[in-house]
C-alpha cells in the first residue's frame, strides 16, 4: 500500500508561533500497529513517554486524560459520495517532540472494486488556541509541515488550563484525518493507514477505516440549506497588517472565500456607506469630485463580487449595505417597533461614504445629506444604484439584492420611502430580535434572528416542522447570538439540522474572517471590528461575535468547529431530500413511515442528549460543563450512515439523476501547501434564462401580494410586461393580476 510523506519538516516553537495563533502541541506512540488489529492498550513507554488515542471529532482535546490507560483503535469515519468528513486521534509525550511527521496511504475498499488516493486526504494539527482566561482548546487546525511540540507548561497557562493536573509537563496533539470522498467513488467499506512519527522517540501506525454511504452529498455551491459565515475585508486587512485593497489583501481574502464556499455561503455583503456595524472603515464605492456633483468608482466593489464568484461563492442575497444606527432611526422593543426610542439628533451626519482625490489618490470620509432631505440626496445615489444595477445584471446577481442592514436599529419611515424611490422592487434584510413581515411597508426578504424561533429538538414524538420551507416571501433563518469560539463543538455540528428541523431555513450571524484584529498603542491585538470598532453603530448582543476560520500564516485555514460545521450541513441536504419527498407526496406507505420514523428519532436524540437554550449562550463549556458524553460517545455516526443510505434510497426514487457520478473533479495538491485546494468545482453562477427570470419575477409577485404589499407585487408585474413576449401566458397572468391590484 503506497504511502505518501506530508510532514517531517522541521519547524521551530518560535517560528510556528509567531505563524500561527497559539502553540502546537504533540507526540506519538511507540508500537506500529498492524491494521485490522484488535484495540491496543495505551502505555505510556518508558523513556520517551509516547502514547496514542481515539477521540471524537467532538471532543475537545483536553477532555480526556493522557496518564489513564486509554484504547487505540482504529480511526473510524462514517461518508457519502462527494463530502468531506473527519477524524482524529490525540498524540501525546512526556516531554517535547522536536519534529512531529505525518503520512497517510490510499483507502482501498474491502474486497476490491476501487480507491481512493492519498492525495483526497487532508492532514491537520490543532494548535492551542486560547479563548478566555478559562478556556483553551485545540481549535485552530494547520497544514503540514508541523515541526515542533513544546510542552504545557503551568507556569505559562497558570490558572488558564481547568484540566492542567493531569496534562501539564506532556505536550499534546491532535492530528486530523480529513477524507474528500471522490463523487465517483464506490460505495463500500474503506481501509488504510495514518504513521504518526514524533522525531526519535518512536512512530505509530493507526487503522483508517471509512465507511461510504451510495448517496451523493449535492455540491455546495447548491446546497439547500441557508447557511453564512460572514466574510471581514477590514479583518484580514488589519490582522496582517496589510493595506486595504491591495494586491495582498486581495489574495488574503480569495482564500477566506474558498474556505467559506466549502459550507455554502449563501451572502455577500457589499458597504455602500462607511462606518457600518460591518466595522468597514471605507465604503466599496469611492467618489470623486466632478463639477456640482459626483462621479464613481466601481472597481473595488466589482474586484469584490468576482473574487467571491471565482471562489465558488453562490449567493443567494446580495446586501447593499446603505444604512445602519449612527443615521438615526427606530428600535425593536419586547417585540414592537417603536419609532420613539431612538432619534437622530439635529446637526448629525449624514450617511459617510470613501471620497477620493484622484491627484493625490488619497481617500477620506465624507459625510453626505442625509437621507429625510431628498432634495440634495437623491441626486446623489439614484445614479450610482443606476451603475450598480447595470454592474450586478452583467453577473447575473441583480434579482438576489437586498437593501442593508437593520437589526435592533431600524430607519426611518423618511429612509425607507427614500429608498424606494429609488427602486420600489428591492426589499430589506435584517439581524435582530423578533420577526417582521416589512419595515414601513416594504418588505424583508431575509431576516436571521435569535428570538422567535422553534427548534427540532422542541418536537414532540411524531411531531415535525419543515424549516426549508421558511423562504416564500422571506427567507427565516436562526442566530444563535450568543455562541463564542469555544461552545461545545457539538453545538456546531447540529446548528444547522437544529433549525432547519424547527422553523428556520438555516442559520446565519456567524463570523468567517472576523478575527479579533484591532491593536492597542502598544500593537497588541484587543478587539474585533464587528463588535465595537464603530460604537455609534453597535448591535450590541446581534453583532457578529465568532470566527469559524483562523488566520494562518498565508491566509485563512479551517477551525474544528469550520469541520464540524460542514459535515452538519451534509446531513442537513440528506434530511432536507427525505422531508421533501415525503410533504410532496412522492413517497408514501411504508417507505414513508420510515422517514418519518428516522426523522424523529434524530429530533428525540438531540431533545435527550443535547439539552440546552440553542438560541443563546447556553453551552459555554467550561463554565455549564456541557460537553455532552451521551451525545458525543453515542452511536451518532450509526444515524449518520442510516441517514445517507435512506438520502440514497429516496433519490434513485424521485430523482435519480441526482446521484451519477460527473466528470471527475479536479484532485487538491499535496498538503505541502498552506491550503488544499478546495475539492468542490469552483464556476461562477449560469445567467438565468428569460423564462427563469419571469418564473422568478411571478412567484415574487404572488407572494407579495398575499403577503399585502401591493406596490410590490405591481413592481414585478411591471418587470414582466416589460421583458415577457406578447403570447407569453405569464404575462397573460401578470395582466390579470395588476388589474385584480388596481380594482
């Protein structure tokens, strides 16, 4: 079985440190292990103290004690066609290792009939990485080379380690076997080997055993599932200390986008004004000076959207980021708009935008009219939406644009009829508290919020909600606001089956990129610009809080809980498929009592094993002691694998197309990079055709004619009079309607 090398290169502590977040830490085992060979106690070997074990990919590192006798078993990881999924061991030395190394074999299946090659295998290490005072975990996971382990040292961490007894004066390791299960992959049992090897003190051998389901996991680019993590550009910009837009940052970011279009990111948030809660210190429109008015600058806005597209970003809204709470407004209250609780006082600025002096090329901010004097802004921003109109129709991205952001904070009735003068056909989105059918007679097309929300695990036996259907005329997704990066990693596993198995179409208000960035006089890194760089636009407990991604030395690199993330999203397309088929009717009888009876069985499993507030703050590890045993030592990958095989079962029933194998995706590189590349097919968006458009533009109008908001539904009707042929029969539809409007 051909073994491929990935690391033994030999890195200094300082070197890695001061790449990274954190310290690494490892060592490995001293006896190789024959695979297929039964579990093998752990003992710590006499000189060089080396040893190896199992552990979850829920559970976080330091749960488990590195003096106990411990089991090695093989690494056990449950697939479907097309995915990505993980496992792990921890390595651990009583004492440094100079040079930990890694090497991972081709899978082969059981009895012949296919492979699949070392070089669709991830290896990571998870460094230290420390959160709170409290809480340091092994969350932020790096490519090979991995070099140096030091050792735990008590004098460093202090009261920081909660389980420092029993590890400290070891250096410890988490070593992550990441498998991209090729789409053309037979399905079968898989096996193969991970050699660990930690400098002189000795090396390992541990069993891979995969399991491949027949389902075909969607590409992620067409996932169902609503799902962001946002994406930062002052974050990278000030974390690396590099000029903002520059060749650099642009590179930094394309980065943060392939790893964010590997879960699906359905958002793109584009500032239109500076100074957001976004923590933007610059609009992505400059403009310039021209006579008694303005001319713009698109380039940056227009370098934005292609870095994303190229990417393999899809989105599904695209937020024109116009107004936030230093303009002034109303607030939610218990529920309620209340338009008096928070004014703009007279003499405040207006809306800031980047100005630009192009003999120089410096920039600075601008104040602008404010939007209740339409007089002087409207002159302003009618032609420059004009020019992002035109911008956004040639990417095929026009129909999906919103207006942004409210949250707690809304705009005035003056703001909003503002905006609809501009063009009465784009509705809102929003983050906060409660829900809304429209701010001031327009409507919401998404809104993320953390409140108001039901969740799957709140069903009774054989009781069911179907969360995907919450996107007609408003996509509904949760925000659990009040997770941090170290909440157990089962929280993100499940966050999005959690909601989509209640009445959300997902989740969103989670960071990608948004690191803590922002330095003190003395350049240390002291917060994060979503949270308070700009305090007269604070969210307060809405802002983004989390990063799902950590800065590596060339650009972003995946946390566990990124890992975690993914394959909870995986399994959310094959419950979405089963749930669709069975609410549409196309399977019935037995077949369907059998999805039913799966389904409930994972809504019950969470209700019992996970209890907690998942819209809030309610499963801080170290302080609600809620790592969750039943849930993490439980058969989950069994339900995993039951999941998938039924996912197959109803495809080859309702759509069996779905699941044949393409043309072979393109391999990632070795791991020698700082970044495999990612495994999904990376093309932009197909323009949608005419019919597409006009489908689009009715479902739009009907729903917003249900939903009351007439000047809405007219503006969709009239986009269809204007493009649909004359014998059209949606335009015969859409004649009928304005008639039924006008009556």
């Amino acid at each position: 079985m051909p073994m491929r090398r990935v690391s033994n290169i030999t890195t200094g502590a300082a070197a890695l440190q001061a790449a990274v977040c954190g310290l690494c830490s490892a060592a490995l085992a001293a006896a190789a292990m024959a695979m297929g060979s039964p579990a093998v106690a752990g003992v710590v070997a006499d000189a060089a103290g080396l040893r190896i074990y199992n552990q979850s990919p829920l559970r976080m590192a330091f749960e488990t004690d590195p003096t106990k006798d411990v089991k090695l078993r093989p690494i056990t990881i449950v697939g479907a066609r097309n995915g990505t999924f993980s496992g792990k061991v921890v390595v651990a030395s009583k004492g440094p290792v100079a040079d930990l190394g890694a090497e991972v074999t081709d899978l082969r299946r059981s009895g012949g009939g296919g492979s699949i090659a070392a070089d669709r295998i991830e290896l990571y290490n998870g460094l230290i990485t420390r959160f709170t005072k409290q809480v340091i975990t092994f969350d932020n996971l790096v490519p090979p080379p991995f070099g140096e382990v030091p050792v735990l040292d008590l004098n460093r961490f202090r009261r920081h380690w909660v389980n420092k007894t029993a590890v400290m004066g070891w250096s410890i390791a988490t070593v992550w076997v990441v498998v991209n299960v090729p789409e053309g992959a037979v399905p079968g049992e898989y096996e193969g080997l991970l050699k660990v090897s930690a400098g002189g003190k000795g090396s390992a051998k541990v069993p891979i055993r995969l399991s491949v389901s027949k389902w075909k996991v969607p590409d992620c680019r067409d996932w169902q599932t609503f799902f962001e993590l946002v994406q930062s550009p002052d974050s990278v910009a000030l974390y690396y200390q590099v000029p903002l837009w520059s060749e650099k940052h642009w590179e930094l970011m394309a980065k943060s986008f392939e790893q964010l279009a590997e879960v699906g990111h359905k958002t793109l948030y584009l500032p239109l004004i500076c100074e957001t809660n976004h923590g933007n210190a610059e609009s992505m429109v400059r403009w310039t000076r021209k006579g008694q008015g303005y001319s713009y600058d698109l380039s940056i806005l227009e370098k934005y959207v292609d870095t994303a597209l190229k990417a393999g970003i899809n989105p599904r809204f695209v937020s024109l980021w116009v107004w936030d709470a230093y303009l002034g407004g109303g607030a939610v209250r218990a529920g309620y708009l209340d338009d008096t609780w928070h004014t703009s006082k007279e003499g405040d600025p207006g809306p800031k935008v980047t100005l630009l002096d192009p003999k120089s090329g410096k920039t600075g901010t601008f104040a602008l009219p404010d939007y209740s004097e339409p007089a002087k802004a409207l002159p302003l921003w009618k032609p420059l939406i004009a020019q992002v109109k035109a911008l956004l129709q040639k990417k095929g991205l026009w129909e999906k644009v919103v207006w942004g952001m409210t949250s707690d904070k809304v705009p005035t009735a003056e703001t909003v009829s503002f905006f609809k003068s501009i063009d009465p056909g784009i509705p809102w989105s929003r983050r906060g508290h409660s829900r809304f059918k429209g701010i001031h007679g327009v409507p919401y097309a998404l809104q993320v919020a953390p409140s108001g929300n039901t969740f799957s695990y709140s069903m009774g036996p054989g009781e069911f909600k179907y969360g995907w259907q919450r996107v007609d005329p408003c996509v509904e997704v949760g925000f659990s606001r009040d997770t941090r990066n170290y909440y157990a990693r089962c929280r993100y596993r499940m966050i999005s089956e959690i909601n989509i198995g209640g009445n959300q179409a997902g989740h969103g208000g989670w960071g990608g990129d948004s690191w803590l960035s922002m330095r003190d006089k003395r350049g240390r890194i002291v917060g994060r610009v979503t949270e308070n760089r700009y305090p007269a636009s604070s969210w307060r407990n809405v802002s983004v809080r989390t990063n799902l991604l950590h800065p590596g030395k060339d650009g972003a690199l995946p946390t566990a809980r990124f890992m975690m993330v993914r394959e909870g999203l995986q399994e959310c397309e094959a419950r979405t498929l089963i749930e669709k088929a069975v609410v549409s009717g196309k399977v019935t009888g037995a077949l369907a009592a059998r999805c039913r009876s799966l389904i409930d069985e994972r809504n019950q499993k969470l209700k019992a094993e996970m209890p907690g507030n998942w819209s809030y703050g309610d499963f801080h590890w170290e302080n609600a002691k809620k790592d969750f045993p039943s849930f993490i030592d439980g058969p989950w990958q069994k339900r995993s694998r039951q999941l998938f095989d039924l996912a197959y079962e109803i495809a080859m029933k309702v759509h069996p197309a779905s699941q044949k194998a393409a043309t072979p995706r393109p391999k990632p590189p070795a791991a020698r990079s700082s970044r495999p590349a990612p495994t999904r097919p990376r093309t932009p968006p197909k323009p949608r055709t005419l019919d597409e458009k006009l489908s689009s533009w009715m479902r739009m109008a009907r729903s917003a004619k249900r939903s009351g908001a007439d000047p809405l539904a007219r503006s969709y009707l009239q986009r269809i009079l204007k493009n649909a042929p004359a014998a059209s029969s949606v335009r015969a539809e859409a004649e009928k309607m304005l008639v039924e409007i006008d009556e």
